[in-house]
C-alpha cells in the first residue's frame, strides 16, 4: 500500500469515523496474555478454545461497561460545551 492510499484510507480521514486511543490491540493482547502459562502445553483446539472464552469475556466485560463509559463521555462533551 502505497503513502497516498494510507492517508486517503487513515481512519481519521474518514467521515463519521470515531478517534480511538490507538491502545485497544495492545490492551487486549494484555488481557489475553495472561492465559499464557495455562495455555502453553495444551493442544491446539484447546488452546484456541481457552483464547475465545477470555475474548468473549473480554467483549462482555466490555459491553458492560459500555453504558458508564458512554455517559461519562458525554458529561465531559456537555462540560467542554459549557465552556
């Protein structure tokens, strides 16, 4: 991919895109990394079945959350309006 298709396809270019922290592979990857040691002599199938049920708890934690985040956010859009 050439410099010009990462500018014009850059997420930050595009309309009605969020911005994120840019963290949130890492932080899975944390979150994720702590199934190593268990996960290290396992067979493969079951190996990948331990990494999905921490992602999905991931995702669930995640999706919990979601509400507090959302109105948190909000609160400091509304203050920053204020000003």
């Amino acid at each position: 991919m050439d410099f010009f298709s990462k500018i014009l396809w850059n997420a930050r270019n595009q309309e009605g895109a969020g911005t994120t922290l840019g963290e949130e592979v890492e932080q899975v990857n944390s979150f994720l990394s702590r199934c190593a040691l268990t996960t290290k002599y396992m067979a493969k199938s079951a190996r990948t079945d331990m990494l999905t049920v921490h992602a999905m708890g991931w995702n669930h934690r995640k999706e919990n959350g979601l509400h507090i985040a959302l109105s948190l956010d909000s609160k400091k859009q509304q203050k920053r309006q204020r000003l």
